[in-house]
DNA sequence: CTAGGGTTAG
C-alpha cells in the first residue's frame, strides 16, 4: 500500500494492528504505532483502542498502561483488558488493583472480565489467585458460564484442591455442561493433577462424542502417574483409527517417554511426527530435547536446536534452558554457555539451568559466577539453585565456600535446608576425608535422613575405606533400599580394599539370600551418530578382540610408564593378574578404546556410564588420553570427567 | 472498516 504511494487512514491501521497482535510481531506493531503518532492518527479512538489490545496481547504491559492514559474510551472491556493483561503477566497487585478501580469508576465488570482474570492469573502460575477470583465471582452475585469452569479447573489440579474439584465436578453434571468439551478435557487433567487416575479414566468413558482435546489429557494423565504403556496404547489406538493428531497429541507423548526412560522412542516420535506433517512449536522442543540429553545423543539435540533456530524460539526461556540442559548433558559445557549468553532475558528456569550445567561438570567457580550474576541481575534463587551450587561446591572440594553458601540459605535467603543439600554437605565434608564431621551433620539434621544423605557417607567411606562409618551408613541404606544392590557392593569394595575377604563373602550371601545381583556395569559411546553400548566383560562384541588387544598394548605402555593396576576395585579374592583382567573388563574402558579404533586420530571421545566411574578406569583413562592425545568425556551418574593431557577436571577427586 | 474470556504438551 505505501509503496503504491497510498497512505494509510483510521480505517486500515486498526486491522494491520489486529494482525500485528495476532502473530505477536511487536516490533512491527511498534513500528505502525510510530506511524500513527507521526500522521496523528493515533487520536483516532479506534487506532488508539487497537493498539491498546495489541501491546496487551504482547505482553507489553507497560506501553499499554501508557496508552490507556490518553485513550478517547475508557469502558468496562478495556478496563478487564488491562487487569487481565496483569494477571496474565503475574502482576498480582496491579490486576486486583485495575480490576477493583474498574468498579469504583462505575463500570460494572461482567462474565466476560471475570473469566480473563481467572484465565489471567492460571497463566502466570498463580493458581491460588484464580481460585480466589472464581470464589468472589460467585460471591458478587455472578454465574459461571463454561468458560469460567474449564478455566478454574487447571487451577483446582495445580494446587490438588480434589475436594473443591470434586464440587466443580458436581455443578457441572447438575448444570449441565457436561458437553462441553474443554469442561470434559479440564476435568481429566484436574483429577490426573489430583492423583486420581480411576475417576480420570470414569470421565474419560463416559464423555459423549470422542474429542481429541479429552485422550491428549487422557494421555498426559496416565503419564502423569507413571503409566507409559497405556499412555501409549491411547496413542496409537488413535493412530490406527486413523484419527488427526495434533502438535498437543504428539508432545504428549513424546514429554511421556522423555520423562520415563524411553529417550529412544522419544527420537523416533519427533521423527514420526514430521512425517505425519504435524508441525513442532516451542512446547514441543522443551519436551523433545531431556530424551538427547538423557543419552547424550549431540546430534540429535543439534537438531533439534536448528528446528528452534529456524521456528526463531531458540531463545524463549524453556526452550533455551530446555537447550543448556541438553547441551551439558552431552559434555558441550561451552555450548550451554553460549545459549546461555545469547537469551536476552532469564528467568529462574534459565539460571537454574546453567547452574546445573556447571554443577554436573565439577565447575565450582563458574557456577558462583553465575550465582552472583544472578542476584546482581535481581532474581531470587530458590531451593534448586542451592542443590546445584552446592553440589557444584561438593564436586570441587570447595568446603569453605559450600559452607558459606550452606549457611546463608537460611539466613539471607529464608529457604530452609532439604535433604538434598545435607546431601551435598555430607557428600563435601565425606570426600574431602572429613568423614566424623559429615556424619555428625546427618546427626545434627532437624529431620529424618533419607538414602541419599545415607549414600553420600557411605560413598565416602568407600572411598578413604572408612569401614566402621561405611557400616553404619550401609546398615542405614539395608533398612531404607532392602533391594538396591549398589549399596552392598560399596560395602563389600570397603571390606575388599581391606583384604576382609570374610565380610565380602557375608556381604555377597546376603545378596545371593535377596535374589540380588550386581547392577552389569554399561557404557554407551556415540560414533558416527550411531549410538554403541558395551556391557562389562561383554565376549559377544564385535569388536572385542581387537579392543582386548589394543588394551593390552595400552596396560605395557603404561607400566612403563610407572602404573599400577588399582585393584582396590576388584571384589573377588582372586589372584593379582586376575584382578587386573577383570578390570580390563570394565565398560567405560572398553567403550574408551572401542572409540580409540574407530574415530579418526585426534577427535574427541564421549562415553556415558551408568554407574559411577571406577577408580582404576579413571586412571587409565587418564593415561590414554596423554598417550594417545585425545579429549575423553566421561559421563557417570554423578558428574562428567573431562579428561586431556592425563589430567581430569574432576582433580581426582570425586 | 476497531476492542475482552476456555481444555490438553514444558
């Protein structure tokens, strides 16, 4: 239109501002709000009114207040307008205080400003606020229509209020909106949200007509409550009735297997559902990319960062955080980072996240780095930022700072201390060999401690061979985990690093009485973006001969060189020479030097375990990657070893 | 020729 040399009157700008809001182009919208104040067309009340709507749609709270100022026509929508626009943005204060000026300038709020509160304050997570506002709606003599039901409801789920959602349930058979399918859908997920899986599936089957809107909540439901298969059994049965899935359906169930450890399925999902011709949004990557991290699968995660660098979401805040996540958790520490940097705003969920990021790679100082930007920058840290920090703490033997920062949770931040961070405590004090000094802090501790404080002493122990704690600590964890195994194996590695072959044998009956076998040990190792797993002492590999042979040549080199076999590690009371060959079994070591035959000289290794790494691999790990000149990531379930030159980040000291 | 509210996925 302008470059057909037209110029734009009242009439046209409001619908080119229509469409700005609808698509949230802000800058574009700004740029016609420029163009309006310039021609003067912005006295126009329907020009000024449409751009009012516009920087509300968008968020933009401020520069709508503005404009509500200078605003021609001030009536009871644009009043609801900006109070929801508060709401929706988590202004608690300013929504109630708009909202209640609306009524003492005479415009009476109706149905309509009511439910955008309600929907408003469910937005911003503040759930309780929109129960409130549902309460006092009811209170000013209004009544609910379907719009304020399907929007309370959520609300009901978050906060688990199933007495009140129960009440809701009942207005609604009794009202007779029981059609109505967003009412059918919001009652599935609160009474998911609510823990009541039988009552969900009873308004599930006894809905009228099928509705997709209802099995997504069916489907994130059964998730909800950990039932994958038959959260994936609704899937496909919808599948094969040939029914159209949409971008809801297929995050769904995708979020369902990254949750619950099938990362694989996950993948194949996401690929599935671009063949299916359904579209990603920015739900769906934050879902998608736990399932690359969780088995460090870098390409697939890479991936999935261009799909959110083309979609131009690869810096909202889940998204970006979902990415550091993924990052880190594949060993590209520079890369969360870089994510990190390039958000122009964060929230806690980002903050958190690159605290993390450092925390699992053993980067105290880092981690504080970004513990202090993130007060200078104004956000508050809440109890997660403290598990990751001190976990961070932990990892690099910082006592003193991790005392420090243990100590000022309380005091300066009024977050009391969880389990997880006497944890982290009793796991700093226990390496550092501060072993009475951690036990006494579990004593000290205002509540019962659980597994994982018991597991951070005994670890501990393991490794200063502490027998008389570890037996404390394990006894503890045979009370509290009768059937993990990983607890009697680092009871019997104290009693066998002390050559107390009688107690190894008592420790290895009661397993044998329990049924109990030792976790196989299992690394996984990408290579030419083929995933590869090695099972400990694995004879079918393919590959093992020449592995086992190339291990061999690396053990001389070694020796030469000055190394012992740690066989602290070996629980059999078995010859030296034995020892070290059941060493040589060991997953990480074979995934090692499976990437050593078959990577080109040089590049870079990544290795996932799934359990801690073992001393003795550490070590030669460490030799390998001097003598063969390449960086080895390792990932055990605690933190990742990065090892170069024949040194790891971790400073031994893990 | 302009303007307000709903469910299910992080």
């Amino acid at each position: 239109m302008l470059t057909n040399g037209l110029y734009p009157d009242a009439h046209v700008l409001p619908s080119v501002i229509k469409a700005c809001a609808g698509l949230l182009v802000v800058k574009i919208g700004k740029q016609v709000h420029g163009f309006s104040l310039v021609s003067g067309l912005s006295l126009d009340p329907f020009v000024g009114s449409s751009l009012f709507h516009f920087y509300i749609k968008c968020d933009e709270l401020v520069s709508a207040h503005k404009l509500f100022g200078n605003m021609v026509e001030r009536d009871v929508v644009s009043w609801s307008a900006l109070a929801a626009g508060y709401a929706r943005k988590g202004d608690v204060v300013n929504a109630k205080k708009v909202f209640s000026g609306t009524e003492s300038l005479g415009f009476e709020p109706n149905t309509v400003s009511w439910n955008g509160m309600i929907a408003g304050f469910n937005r911003s997570g503040c759930f309780m606020d929109a129960v409130l506002m549902f309460q006092q709606m009811h209170l000013h003599g209004f009544t609910f229509d379907g719009t304020s039901i399907s929007s309370v409801l959520p609300a009901i789920g978050d906060l688990g209020y199933l007495n009140s959602g129960t009440q809701v349930h009942g207005y609604v058979i009794k009202t007779g909106f029981a059609d109505d399918k967003c009412i059918i859908s919001a009652l599935i997920d609160m009474y998911g949200k609510c823990g009541c899986a039988l009552e969900m599936s009873k308004v599930f089957e006894d809905r009228g007509q099928v509705d997709l809107g209802a099995c997504n909540a069916l489907i994130a439901g059964f998730s909800r409550h950990g039932l994958v298969d038959k959260a994936l059994t609704v899937f496909k049965e919808l599948q094969d009735q040939g029914v159209e899935l949409n971008v809801v359906s297929w995050t769904s169930v995708i979020a369902c297997c990254s949750q619950h450890g099938k990362d694989v399925e996950a993948l194949d999902l996401f690929r599935e559902m671009q063949a299916a011709g359904v579209k990603p949004n920015s739900m769906t990557i934050p879902c998608l990319l736990p399932a690359c991290g969780n088995i460090a699968a870098l390409m697939h995660g890479k991936a999935a960062h261009c799909f959110s660098l083309k979609m131009a979401i690869s810096n909202e805040v889940y998204v970006g955080s979902a990415l550091i996540d993924m990052y880190a958790n594949c060993g590209k520490i520079q890369a969360a980072r870089c994510c990190f940097d390039r958000m122009p705003a964060h929230n806690l969920v980002c903050w958190n996240a690159m605290l993390g990021a450092y925390a699992m790679h053993g980067r105290a100082k880092e981690a504080i780095e970004i513990f202090l930007w993130m007060q200078r920058s104004g956000q508050k840290p809440d109890a997660v930022s403290f598990t990751s920090l001190l976990s961070a703490c932990s990892q690099s033997g910082l006592t003193k700072e991790g005392h420090h920062y243990f100590e000022s949770m309380s005091r300066d931040h009024g977050i009391e201390a969880r389990l997880e961070h006497y944890a982290c405590m009793v796991s700093m004090l226990g390496r550092a060999g501060k072993l009475e000094e951690a036990y006494s802090i579990i004593k000290k501790m205002p509540f019962e401690p659980d597994a994982c404080v018991w597991g951070a002493l005994l670890s501990s122990c393991r490794l200063h061979h502490n027998m008389s704690l570890g037996e404390v600590a394990a006894s503890k964890l045979f009370e509290l985990e009768p059937r993990k195994p990983g607890n009697y194996i680092l009871l019997s590695n104290i009693y066998a690093s002390r050559g107390k072959w009688k107690e190894v044998d008592k420790v290895r009956d009661i397993m044998r009485n329990k049924g109990l076998r030792k976790n196989p040990g299992c690394s996984w190792i990408e290579v030419k973006n083929k995933v590869h797993m090695l099972l400990a002492g694995d004879k079918l590999f393919p590959q093992m001969a020449q592995i086992l042979d190339r291990l061999s040549r690396l053990s001389m080199e070694m020796k030469k060189a000055g190394y012992s076999p740690n066989t602290d590690y070996v629980l059999q009371d078995v010859e030296e020479q034995e020892k070290e060959h059941i060493l040589c079994g060991h997953s990480e070591k074979l995934a090692v030097v499976f990437g050593l035959l078959n990577t080109s000289q040089g590049s870079p290794l990544r290795v996932i375990k799934n359990l801690r790494i073992c001393g003795d691999c550490h070590a030669v790990i460490k030799f390998i990657s001097k003598f063969e000149g390449r960086e080895i990531l390792v990932r055990d379930t605690n933190r990742y070893h990065h090892f170069k030159d024949g040194h790891c980040t971790c400073g031994d000291y893990w």
